[in-house]
C-alpha cells in the first residue's frame, strides 16, 4: 500500500470531518432508530470505524427514501466518497507507475473509476443484498443494476471517510480497488476498447466506427444489442442493460476480429 503523501493527506483531513465519530452530537433522527449492524457487510470491508447511522444512510437509496416519508438518501455520502475514491486511486497509480504518461494514467483511472468496475465492486463485497431499495427499484432489479450497485460503493467510502478519516477510508479502497488497479495495467487495448478501436481503425484506415443499436423490452428493463460498422464491413457484438455497456462490449469483439485480419504489405498489395 502506498504512503500517503503528508500534503494530501493533510489537505483531505484539514476539514470539518472528524477522524472518529464519537458521542453523537444530537440525538439520532427517530427514523434511524432499529439500526441493523451489517456484520457480514463490515467484515467484507475489512471492519474499518464505521459510524452505524452513517451506513445505514449510505445503504438508503432515494426510492427507498421517497417511499418512506423523505429518509435522508445516500445521495450527499456518494458525492464525497466520490472524491475521496479519486483521490487515492489517483495517487496510487501515480505512485505505482511511475514511468507512464498523464494519458495513459488517466486510461487506467477510468479503467478503475467507473460505474461497472465498482459494481463489480460490489458484487465481491455483497453489497447489493444490503441497499435499501423501494418497491419499484425492487421489482425491477435494482439490486444488480450497475448504477445503484457503484453509486452506494462511493456513498459507503464517504460514510467510511467521514466516521475514521482520510487513511482509513484509503486502507478500505486499496482493500476493494487493487486487484482491479492490477488488471487494469495488464488490459491494455481493454482499458477503453471503444478509443481502441477507433485507434485501429485509423491505423489501417478503414474509416470512423459507427455502432448499430437495437433497444427493446420496457423502459424499466431495456435491453440494447451492439455491432459497430467500419467500412462497409459490420464486426463485433455486445448486450446489456445500457447502450453504453452494449457498445463496449462490440467494441471489444470488434477490435479482436479486426486485428485479426492479415495487413497486406505494400509489396503483396502491389503485386
């Protein structure tokens, strides 16, 4: 694990949040009263200070709040842990590459910080089976939706951060976020498979992709189907819950059957 730099750490520290909850300054918002100790869910953590009544809002998605006469949401905890995940994803990377260029780092940032790495983030950690979800959201899956799983990631660190400070919440993200920081190094191509193959495609000049996409099933449940389009030639094939996710999926496919396909030399085209 990489040290934290004094001048980082002390410019993430020097705020209004304390380093350790103690005696609660007010009295618990009634609503919050049958508080559940998550036992399973904090060892998956690695048992860090963990204020109770911060957790538990940060499992409390706005569906669940709305439909439970106006609960504080996870919403204000997701936009610090945000934050601080960057903050120690970015140092780390920094500190762990030293001979990469600021592209290149910021490849592998976002190959970390994204909403499908931190579900699967989440899916390791359990963490869907945990989120208070409304009725709606439950229906319909929001327990695995990519979107809900990675927003409550980010709300769980800033609970973290605010009730241990800024080395425990670091302790807790290398904990869940280097082994995909690891990968990431190793993808390469995969780091952004879409800007990857529009890189190929210009190097063998075959033109800008262009995705095809087909959505169906209800709005709730939409399912989209990718191919990308270079040339006159259609390559590749992704699925899922976004567009987003479809295309990458294609793209990917689409940059393996491309590079697949012999270069002709100069010389075996002129001949």
């Amino acid at each position: 694990m990489p040290r934290f730099s004094r001048t980082v750490r002390a410019a993430s520290v020097a705020s209004t949040a304390p380093r350790r909850l103690a005696a609660r300054s007010s009295e618990p918002d009634s609503r919050f009263t049958a508080l559940t100790t998550y036992g399973e869910l904090r060892a998956a953590l690695g048992d860090p200070v963990l204020d109770a009544e911060l957790l538990e809002r940060a499992l409390t998605h706005r569906s669940f709040a709305y439909e439970n006469g106006g609960l504080p949401t996870n919403e204000r905890l997701e936009f610090l842990g945000d934050s601080v995940l960057g903050i120690v994803v970015t140092e780390a990377l920094y500190r762990t590459h030293p001979d990469l260029s600021e592209g290149r780092l910021a490849k592998l940032r976002a190959a970390v910080v994204n909403a499908r790495a931190l579900a699967v983030v989440a899916r390791m950690i359990g963490l869907g089976e945990h989120i208070k979800l409304g009725k709606g959201e439950e229906s319909t899956g929001g327990r695995d939706k990519a979107s809900i799983l990675s927003d409550t990631v980010e709300a769980v660190i800033g609970a973290v951060y605010l009730s241990g400070g800024f080395e425990v919440a670091g302790a807790l993200i290398h904990l869940l976020f280097d082994p995909l920081m690891e990968d990431a190094a190793k993808l390469g191509a995969g780091l952004d498979w879409k800007t990857s193959l529009q890189e190929l495609s210009a190097e063998r000049s075959l033109g800008v992709p262009e995705y095809v996409i087909e959505g169906s099933g209800p709005d709730h449940m939409r399912h989209f189907v990718a191919q990308v389009r270079v040339g006159d030639q259609l390559y590749g094939h992704g699925e899922g819950r976004s567009k987003k996710e479809a295309e990458q999926q294609a793209a990917e496919t689409a940059y393996t059957e491309i590079s697949a396909i012999p270069v002709e030399s100069p010389e075996t085209a002129a001949g």
